[in-house]
C-alpha cells in the first residue's frame, strides 16, 4: 500500500511511503536536503514500523521542534492507526 504524508515544519514537501504489512518497502522525500533524505530512506527500506518510529522520532532539525525524519516517523505513526 502507498501513503502521501505532507509534512510540517520542514523543507520537504511530501514523503511518499510504500508498506507491505508491518515492513516499509520504499521511501521518497518531495524536496528537503536531499542527501539526507536519500540516506534516511535508504536505511529504513525493510525496516519494521515500529523500530523506524523508534529511531527517528524526536530527531530536531536546527531547533525547529521536528525533522525529516521525525516527520517520516509521524507519517508511520498515522499509517499504524489507520491499519489497526
């Protein structure tokens, strides 16, 4: 299944999520930095739900209270809800 998030409070646009089950297939960032999006995408391809929220939520960007990745973690966590 494929999932939209648009993100807030950071440079990317949108995060794209592809997820079979429990596991993340595939990420894409719309704009934000893009080696490090590329990079957070990359490590979590394969990676369980729950450990991907568990390693990315909280993670600040320059005191902006979120990140990319905290708000890729977001996006999962909405995912969760609504597949439960």
């Amino acid at each position: 299944m494929i999932y939209k998030y648009r993100p807030v409070g950071v440079c990317s646009m949108e995060i794209t999520i592809e997820v079979e089950g429990n596991t993340i297939k595939s990420v894409h960032f719309l704009g934000g930095c893009a080696g490090n999006t590329q990079g957070v995408a990359s490590l979590i391809a394969g990676m369980k739900i729950d450990e991907a929220i568990k390693r990315l939520k909280g993670i600040d960007c320059a005191g902006k209270g979120t990140s990319c990745p905290d708000q890729l973690a977001k996006a999962l966590e909405e995912i969760k809800e609504q597949t439960v």
